[in-house]
C-alpha cells in the first residue's frame, strides 16, 4: 500500500469509527479548500462537500453540476485537509445502478472516503424514485464500495420531505429498505421536528445524519445526542451564510455609503494563517486562540 492509499485507508477508518461513538459528532460542509482548511484548523474530525455550495460559488444553482465537476471539487478539498471526506454525490450522477457505482469508484478515486446517494430523480413532476429502484440503486454503491481496499462508508438520503413530500412513514420505510441493502449510514434532510427526528432513529439500526442549520430546528448537538442521532451535517447553510454576509455588506455600501462590515471579517494576517495545511502532528487549532 502506498502513501496515498495508507492515508486514504488511515482517513477512512477513522471516519467509519466516528459513527460507533456514544455522542454525535458535527461535519461540517467547506464548499472550496480554502473554507476546507477553516474548518480543519477549528477542529472538527471530518469534513463533508456540499453540491449546493459548490454550485452557488460557480454560478449555478443546486444541481446543475457535471459528476466530474463534483469530484474535482472534492479532490481538492481532500488535498486541503488531512481529515476524512465524505461527499455530496447527490444521485449517483445517473439512472442505473451500474452508473451510481461507476460513481462511487471515481470517488474514492478523488479520495473521499464516503459519499451519499439520494433517492431523488431531478424531475419536478415526479421528484422521488420508486423504491424497488431507490434500492437497486443503493445496493449498488453498497457492492462497489465493498469492493475497495478501505472502508468506503455508504450514505443512503431519503429525500420525501426535502422535496416537499412530508411522508414521514414511506421516509422510515425508505430507510429500513436501504438499511437492508447495505448502507452504513441513513440520511433523511429536512426532519420537521424532534418527533419525527426521534422516530427515524428509532426504526433504524444505522447511524443517521441529520440536517441542521434552519432556524425553524432550533436543537442542539446534545439534544440530538438524546434522540439517537450520530451524525450532524450542515450541507450548504455554511455557504449561504457566507453569502448572507456578502448580501449585507454590499447593501451597507450601496445603501449607506458606510463599511462597518470590516469590523466582522477575518483580519488580512489571520486569513493567511488559516491556509496552511494542518498536519496530524500539529496542534490543530486555530490560529485565533
């Protein structure tokens, strides 16, 4: 094994170790490599992309992005940053199930050690697949991912309520049929509430991710903790938190003539320090501490 496939290997076992922890733990969303080394410095164990936020930095909205456009994105992200890297890889990047291994190969190819697969089809008329296909599809990047010589870690998202069909039974049910085909981690984004949160984790066996970052989900890390989530991700709330910050100053500016919003960016130096690769044998912390 080489360098590259030890550190791969060394990345993605303790990825896979994460999700066996008694307490949840955060990844966090960079959408380049300079916010992946941000978000290294700061601590975090892992780190997952962001399609969306990818898309909104090029220009384009969610979903419009070539497979090879993702994982160019994502293997610079990995080179950034010496902590594991799951990734959005939104619906395999195709219709057959031999297309969304195809994907999970160019993956881990790039050097991610996870990705997720969604059961959405990009159709506004019919957003989510049938599950008999949903799950030929995740038993597929399930086969692939097995096939590699580290442990490649499969996230299965049901999509109903980020599509807009709030069908919390058929989300469960969704679940406990990729959990059957093999996916280690159970993805449903945009949970209502603490019921319905609790009630996923429930059902299932596998750790769950779940989406934060709306104002309308005020819990916490703990609290999550207590209805049996293992995994928090913040997809693309990071990004468009930055964009919250370019909208304000530059309407401070057109409308006001003023730049008070200086006094919130990282200073020059402190930005510059932050770019520098964070070895394992370094303290890892942020240089504003």
């Amino acid at each position: 094994m080489n360098r590259s496939a030890t550190d791969q290997y060394r990345r993605a076992a303790t990825f896979h170790k994460l999700h066996e922890g008694p307490d949840p733990f955060v990844v966090p969303n960079p959408w380049d490599a300079g916010t992946a080394r941000i978000l290294t410095r700061l601590g975090f164990p892992a780190l997952a992309t962001t399609g969306a936020g990818l898309a909104h930095g090029l220009g384009q909205p969610d979903g419009s992005l070539a497979r090879e456009t993702i994982l160019g994105n994502a293997r610079s992200i990995v080179a950034a940053t010496t902590l594991p890297v799951t990734a959005d890889l939104e619906s395999g990047f195709g219709d057959t199930p031999e297309e969304v291994a195809e994907t999970i190969r160019r993956a881990a190819a790039a050097g991610l050690v996870g990705g997720s697969i969604e059961d959405s089809t990009g159709r506004a008329d019919d957003p989510v697949r049938p599950l008999e296909e949903a799950v030929e599809r995740v038993a597929a990047a399930v086969a692939a991912a097995r096939e590699l010589d580290f442990p490649f870690t499969v996230t299965a998202r049901a999509e109903n309520f980020f599509q807009g069909r709030p069908d919390l039974p058929d989300t469960i049910r969704r679940l406990k049929a990729y959990e059957a085909a093999g996916a280690d981690v159970l993805y449903a984004p945009a949970l209502p509430d603490a019921d319905a949160i609790r009630a996923v984790c429930s059902s299932v066996g596998r750790p769950v991710n779940v989406l934060m970052g709306s104002p309308a989900l005020p819990l916490t890390v703990a609290e999550l903790g207590t209805l049996g989530v293992r995994r928090i991700s913040v997809g693309s709330a990071l990004s468009r938190a930055a964009l919250g910050a370019v909208v304000c100053a530059a309407k401070e500016i057109r409308d006001f003539g003023t730049f008070g919003f200086g006094a919130d960016a990282v200073p020059y130096p402190e930005a510059n320090k932050m770019m520098a690769l964070v070895h394992p044998a370094d303290p890892e912390s942020d240089p504003a501490r």
